[in-house]
C-alpha cells in the first residue's frame, strides 16, 4: 500500500498537461461493446478506473490493444455475451454502462450492481426506467442486475428523467443507439461528457440528436462500425489543479483543456481573488494575494460540480472570512470533513449545508482519503499546509487522476509516494 507525503507550504510554477475526461472515457469504452468493428480512441486517461473497464472487456473477448500510453483500439466484433464478473465489476461505478450496452447488443446483461465512492445512496432507478420504456424486463436478484428484452432488440420508448442523472441519461443513451425506432429523454443531463459520448457514438454511425441540451433524441441504427475518436480533457482533473494553484498559490499553465467546460469553476476561483487567463487550450491561474470568501453551490452542469466540492473547501478553509457550501447532487459528500479538521480547519455540517469559517493556514497531519475527490481534496491541503501531511487510501485517488504525484512535483510541489509495510495488513482487519 502506498500513501502521499506532502511537505506544505510552496507555491507552483510551470505547467500540467491535462489528460483524457473520465468519467467520458468510463462510458465510451463500454459503448465499444456496440460496435461491429475496430476502434481507435485517444486520449484515454491512464487511471484504475479505465484499466478495469478494460479487462472487463477482454473478458467478454473483446480484442483490446494499447497502441501507446494514451491510445486503445478495441474490437469487439467477436465478444461473446456472459455475465460480467462481481470481482471486477463492484470496484467502479461505470460498471453500470455495461447494462445499456450489452443489452442495446444482445438483448440481455447480467451485471453486478456497481460500486464506486460512497457519497451516499446512489440508487440508479431512472437507469431502470429508461430500459423498462424501450421493452425492457429488468430486476436484480442473485446479486446481479438481470435486465432483457423480447424478441433480443430494445425498441425506441420516451423517458423524462426524474431527476438530471449523468450515469441514466449515458446508460439509455448506449441502449438506444441500437434499438429500433426512436427514443427521447427528456430533463437528460448536459455535462460535456455526455457531449462526447454523442460525438463519439455519432462518429461511429449512431444517429443522436441534441446532446448538451435537456432533451436528447436517438434514432436507433441497425449497426455501428469502427473508426477514430478522441475524448475530451477532464474538466474536473483541470480544476483540481487550478484549486491546488489557488490554495497553494504560485502561477501555473494548465494544459490541454477546454476553457468553456471551466467557465463554472473559473468564476468562483475568479471571486475567490485568483487570477485566470482564458487562452485558446489552456487556462493560465496565478494567486499572489489572499483568498476571499465566497458562497458556493454544486449543481449539475453548467452549475458549479459536485466533483469540485471538496476541492473548493480545501481553499475556502484557506479564505478571509466564512463562507458556504452547499451540496446540491449528492445526500452525503462530507465525509471528509473530519480530516480537514485534523488540519486545523473549522468547518459545521448541516445535511447538505457546510459553513467554512477560514482560518487562513492549515497545518499539516496524517489523514484518510476517503473517495475519489475527497481524496484530491486532501492532497490541495497538503501542498497549502505548514508542515508534513501524510494521506493513506491513496487508491482511491488513483482511480481517476492520471500521474497527480508526477504532475504536482513537476510544478514544484514536495509530493512523494511513500510505501508503507503493513498498511496491507491493516486495511484488510479494517
Ligand atoms: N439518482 C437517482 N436515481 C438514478 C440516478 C441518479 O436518484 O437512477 C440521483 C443520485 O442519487 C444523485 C443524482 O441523481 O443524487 C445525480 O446522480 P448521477 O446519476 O448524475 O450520478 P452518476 O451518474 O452516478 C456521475 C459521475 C460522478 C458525478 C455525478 C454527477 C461517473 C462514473 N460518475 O455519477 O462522478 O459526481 O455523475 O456529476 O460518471 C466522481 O468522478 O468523483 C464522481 C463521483
């Protein structure tokens, strides 16, 4: 097991390369199982996440071939349909992909319920329903969701979201591709993932219409077949260091983005007293003076993200003054409070209400990454604190941020990997 230590205190200079978006790359690698031929992605982040995603598709029999670092072709003209493994499945959320895909394929998918960071319930009935409205039987019994159709091709249906869900309005999506006639979602989500993924399936045959805006129209195609695609940069990998450049201050070119999927986080940073240039791929941020308070509150895009959250905390405890956060998407994404209180900070939670009085330096401690973001939240506080801190559950970090040590020490920051013997021992009694 390895854990982070981070000596605080220096600012960043210099430049980070951002890499391909996951939480893109974890629903376009799936949507190869629809595809009757060979395709070439790029830019795919290497992360936990994708590799896993990628040994779940070997093991359907997809042909699945690095051309380099970040480029993939996979054919998946030979899969054969099987249920998907529980071992591999459970570690990753995305996993849930593979239930649209699989039966807009074949009809039927017998997937693991997915895992992923505990933010609170994370219930995926308006999945359901989107494959219920094109013909689909669905129920989870014996540890797996069992979901077919009759007659072995889903049919176009009309599906209003109950809420603005990410993972339900990629997941009907990649059923839909294939399905015969026309499906609509209606209140369907608009992050630029979901844009890619429209792009990407389009560029493979697919015929959708309208993604980025609430309602999202896929006429079913009766194959796709291969070609080239190229994912687009993380959005919140990008503001995860444009936070880490705020909190820890110093000036630092932030590569290889798409500055419009910023505009949200860029506006706080920009209340905050942070400096952001908009160039035409890249964001140029610089702090040299203090961070000011301000009020933030997650919603989906172009709403500030809930991906964002902890990360804008871990500056908001930096900040002249209080300010509050509120949760918007997710029941339970405080978890890591505790942590930044070992640091010194002082934060009160209310439900989805946090109010961050800041206390202008943290100080150093050991602390536990406890998800993803949580995780990248923890490493902003270190590079900003006085002294050493020590982050375990590490892991988790690496699920969805490609080479982070690498890229921050790149920039000046002290960041190491550390191993420790026996952390095995007691995560496991854990
Ligand atoms: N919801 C339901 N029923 C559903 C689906 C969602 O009640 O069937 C609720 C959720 O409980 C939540 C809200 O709707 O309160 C939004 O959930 P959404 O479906 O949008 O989330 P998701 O698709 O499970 C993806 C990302 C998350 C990100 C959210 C919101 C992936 C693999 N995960 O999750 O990313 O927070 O969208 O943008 O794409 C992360 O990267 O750290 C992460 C957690």
């Amino acid at each position: 097991m390895t854990r982070y230590l981070i000596h605080g205190g220096r600012p960043l200079h210099g430049s980070i390369e951002i890499s391909g978006a996951k939480n893109a790359a974890v629903a376009i690698l799936p949507a190869a199982l629809l595809i009757n031929g060979k395709c070439r992605i790029e830019n795919v982040p290497q992360i936990s996440d994708v590799t896993l995603i990628l040994q779940i598709l070997r093991e359907l029999g997809a042909d699945v071939r690095a051309v380099n670092k970040t480029t993939v072709e996979i054919d998946c003209s030979h899969i054969h349909n099987k249920p998907v493994p529980y071992e591999l499945a459970r570690k990753i959320r995305a996993s849930y992909y593979l239930v649209g895909a699989l039966l807009g394929r074949f009809g039927w998918a017998q997937v693991p319920p997915p895992g992923g960071c505990n933010l609170g319930g994370r219930p995926i009935d308006q999945h359901i329903k989107g494959f219920v409205a094109m013909g689909a039987d669905v129920e989870v019994r014996n540890g797996l969701i069992h979901a077919r159709v009759e007659g072995g091709r889903l049919r176009g249906g009309q599906v209003y979201l109950d809420m603005v869900s990410v993972g339900a309005t990629m997941n009907i999506m990649l059923a839909a591709a294939l399905a015969k006639g026309m499906t609509v979602i209606e209140n369907a989500a608009k992050e630029p993932h979901i844009v890619d993924l429209a792009n990407f399936l389009n560029s493979m045959g697919a015929n959708i219409m309208g993604a980025g805006t609430d309602v999202i129209k896929i006429r079913g195609v009766e194959s796709l077949q291969g070609g080239f695609y190229s994912i687009i940069p993380d959005q919140i990998e990008a503001g995860t260091y444009m936070a880490a450049v705020a909190a820890a201050g110093g000036e630092v070119l932030i590569k290889n983005v798409i500055p419009k999927h910023l505009d949200c986080i860029t506006a706080k940073l920009v209340e905050m007293g942070v400096d952001v240039e908009e160039l035409d791929d890249a964001v140029l941020v610089r702090r040299t003076g203090p961070i000011r308070r301000t009020n933030v509150k997650t919603m989906p895009y172009p709403g500030f993200p809930t991906d964002m959250q902890p990360q804008i905390a871990a500056c908001l405890c930096l900040a002249k003054g209080t300010s509050v956060l509120t949760e918007g998407v997710w029941e339970n994404r405080y978890r890591y409070v505790d942590e930044f209180r070992r640091m010194g900070a002082r934060i009160q939670v209310d439900g989805k209400v946090a109010v961050i009085e800041g206390v202008g330096m943290l100080t150093g401690a050991q602390v536990h990454a406890c998800d993803l973001r949580a995780g990248a939240a923890m490493v902003i506080a270190g590079l900003a604190a006085q002294g050493d801190t020590e982050i375990d559950g590490v892991y988790h970090i690496e699920r969805g941020y490609e080479s982070i040590v690498e890229k921050l020490s790149n920039v000046g920051a002290d960041i190491r990997i550390v191993y420790i013997p026996g952390d095995e021992a007691r995560i496991q009694a854990g």
